[in-house]
C-alpha cells in the first residue's frame, strides 16, 4: 500500500469527536499523517467551528459536500428508494432487532420513544426471523446499495484510508459501503464501552476495530460477528486527562467563574438527556429548593448534557438561586470536566460514563435510581442502569445509591463527611471496568490506526 495514500478522519457526531479532538487523538494523527489526513465532519457545522481548526489537514469536509442534496433526477429516485427501504429494514428497524435478539433494554424500549434506538414502533414491518435478519443486515452495509454519486467519486479519485470516529452512527453507513465497494481500508473506533450491547448493528466487514477494554472485543465477536484478531484494545482515551492530577489554583479559578466559592463544598450534579432523564427538572427544582432551606448546605454546580436543549427551562431554578450554578451545555469542554472531577468535593447523576468518570477520579458518588415527580409506574432512572454492561457498575458498591430524594440529601451528606469510605471499591471496578489509566490510551489508539493505515 503505497505511503503517500490518504486518510480519512470521519468524525460522525460531537461526543466521538469531542474524544477524538480533546484528547489529543486528533492532534496525533495529524502529526502522523500530515497532508495526508482528511478531516469529514458527517454533523451540523455549527456545532464544529471549534474542532475544525484544530483538524485541518488538508482542509476539512462536510457531510453537505460529499452528499448534496441538489442531485440529478435519477439519483434523487435511488436515494429517494434506499431511505425508503432503510426506514423498514435499514438502520433503525436492526438496531431494535439485535435489542430483542439479544435482549438489550427491553426494559426501556416502548413505542414512540424520544431516543429511536429505543422506539420499538421502529422494528419495521417484516417478521422477526433470524435468518431473515442476517439477510436484512447483509444488505445494509451492501457494496450493491445507493452511494451518493459525489462521495463515491471522492473516494474513488483519493482511495483513502477511512476511519470513523464513531462507526455505528447512520451518516457513517455510506462511507462503509462505499468503502466496500471500491476496496479501501477501514479503521472503526467504537465510541463507548455500551456501544456494543444496545446501539446498533456493527459491520463485520472492517480491517480493524479499537475498542476500550476486553469486554467490548468479546462482545464485538459474540453479537457482531466481528473476528477477535482484528480488534484493537487501547483503554479509555477520556481517562489521559485525569492521568496527572490539574492544580488546586486551576479548580479554583473554575469555580469562581460560576460565582461559587472554592473555599467551601461544591458538590457536581451532572445531567441526563431529556430523552433518558424526562423529569430531571423536577429534581433540579428540588434540590435547589432543599439547598435554600438547609443550614449550611453545600454548594450545588449543574452540569446538564451536551445534547440537552431544553436545559434553560430544566435548569431554571438553578440558574436563579443563589449558591447554585449551571454550566451551559458543551461538547468542547472535557479539560473543565476534568478539572472539576480531580478537585470537586462530591457528584450526583443517574447513569451514563460520567458516573464512571466520577469513580476513574476517585470522587465520592451518589446514583440517583428514581424520578423526582413522576407519576406511579415511572421508572426512567432505574431503567438508564440497567444495560448490559452497567450491571457489574451497580453491583460493584462504589457508589452510593438514592431510591429517592432523601437518599440523596443523606448521600450527600455521607460523601462530604466521609469521602474516602469507598475509595477500595472505586478502584476496584475502575480496575475491573476501565484497566489501567496510564495517560497513554490516546497514543494506543493512534497506534493502532497507523498500523492498520500502513
């Protein structure tokens, strides 16, 4: 394979690339590979001014160049055709399939559900047959099926190297089977560690996969069909940054920034999507409330989720009181998480990695299992943890568990007054969960594309 082919960096939505970017993934490969890296942003440019500069190369691609939406009028019946077909037996209708084959988050898919991969409406309207299945997934990644005519002649001009920052994502399936068709090499980066058990159909058609730990290449092979040999184990790139401890000063100058006081207790509640999390404003209201009639309570600094745009309304009596704070929601920020993580004095959320993040930095933990509000019969918080793979992080005790709000307030408190009660069992299932965090994930997953490149 000559030296000089290209690469392509396809970073497929925020959350992957804010990996990729903030943890210094993206800059390697572009030391790597010089000219030869091609950054394709496959999400809204609104959302990627700030990576973009960062990634430039030999200039930065968007989804809009390689798949306008101006085409000829045969092109617009094929595309018009492949949607058609992939809203029935395409990407969604697999990713609710391989949930009930498997039975992934059978618990939490309903019809109608705000997140699609959970919205069972969405399973299509063929019979759930294995054989039939395995059929309906060969066609998805097909070589055979409609490629944008624009993207297919790029990639036949260039012959790049292609590697996905995330490889289950929708807008990534053109590329893979483009890929296919023409030959190229593929390089799939599988975005988390629950990625493998509940977010969709991975093809088994490329050259290599990387992986965060053991698990998720077992999985890969056992619900995939992926070949072991061809998965690459580099341990969790977001963990380098809590690698080496940031100073005191630094947390500090954070804190003020949100007109809280460094000096005194702040304890870090993190949010949920409204899709997994819809009453999460009622606990917020609650909690700020609790906080007002409360002698010498802590300070309170909400961190909503990068994809919450209600978060002004869910948030709003944070944004109000005095002694809370709310951070406005960002993809860009990690070095701030990271800061807050190493030095904050106790954290709240329901599920998520940022629970595992909490425990990576040994931060004394309270998992919120109910919803504040809801009506009887709602369960969304103790559904968000039920997964696959959070079950040895629930069993694992390195947390402490609120079933309702007293239970916060007390785990709260049982935080601040003893942070270092369950700093064995923290280690433990960072040990057990994440492996060893050495501060050189990054360097193992730039290690692994360039090998598969080269």
């Amino acid at each position: 394979m000559s030296a000089k082919q290209p690469v392509w960096l396809v970073l497929a939505d925020p959350l992957s690339a804010r990996v990729f970017v903030d943890c210094g993934i993206g800059e390697r490969l572009a030391a790597r590979f010089g000219p030869r890296l091609q950054s394709v942003f496959l999400f809204r440019r609104e959302e990627t001014d700030a990576w973009a500069v960062r990634l430039d190369g030999r200039g930065v691609l968007y989804a809009d160049q390689l798949a306008p939406l101006s085409v000829r009028p045969l092109e617009r019946a094929l595309r018009r055709g492949d949607r058609w077909l992939d809203r029935r037996i395409g990407y969604y209708p697999l990713a609710i399939r391989l949930n009930y084959r498997h039975g992934f988050h059978l618990e939490r898919m309903h019809p109608g559900h705000g997140n699609w991969l959970l919205d069972s409406a969405r399973a299509g309207p063929l019979p759930r047959w294995s054989a039939l299945e395995r059929g309906l997934t060969r066609w998805h990644f097909s070589p055979r099926r409609h490629v944008p005519h624009a993207l297919l002649e790029r990639l036949r001009a260039e012959r790049p190297a292609i590697v996905f920052s995330n490889l289950q994502m929708q807008a990534a399936v053109p590329y893979i089977v483009a890929a296919r068709r023409l030959g190229l090499t593929l390089v799939g980066y599988v975005a988390s560690w629950d990625h493998t058990v509940g977010k969709g159909v991975i093809s088994p058609h490329l050259d290599q996969y990387i992986v965060q730990n053991d698990v998720m290449r077992d999985d890969l092979a056992r619900f995939h069909d992926v070949d072991p040999s061809r998965v690459a184990v580099t341990g969790w790139p977001q963990t380098d940054l809590f690698h080496t401890k940031g100073p005191r000063s630094t947390y500090e100058d954070v804190v003020r920034g949100y007109s809280l006081d460094p000096a005194k207790a702040v304890v870090l509640v993190m949010g949920n999507t409204p899709t997994n999390a819809p009453y999460e404003g009622r606990f917020v209201e609650r909690l700020v409330a609790w906080r007002a009639a409360t002698a010498n309570a802590p300070q309170l600094l909400f961190r909503p989720h990068p994809r919450d745009r209600e978060w002004r309304t869910r948030f709003a009596p944070a944004l109000a009181a005095s002694g809370t704070a709310v951070q406005e929601p960002s993809y860009t920020d990690l070095e701030v998480l990271a800061t807050l993580l190493q030095h904050g004095d106790c954290v709240v959320a329901n599920a998520g990695t940022i629970l595992l993040d909490a425990l990576v930095n040994d931060r004394p933990a309270v998992c919120v299992l109910y919803d504040e509000g809801a009506p009887p019969g709602e369960s969304w918080a103790a559904k968000n943890v039920i997964g696959e793979h959070y079950r040895e992080l629930i069993a694992s005790g390195a947390f402490l568990r609120a079933e309702q709000f007293e239970d916060v307030v007390a785990g709260i408190e049982r935080c601040l007054a003893q942070p270092d009660e369950l700093a064995q069992e923290r280690s433990r299932v960072v040990a057990a969960v994440v492996g060893e965090v050495d501060g050189r994930a990054a360097e193992r997953v730039v290690t692994a594309i360039a090998d598969a490149v080269d």
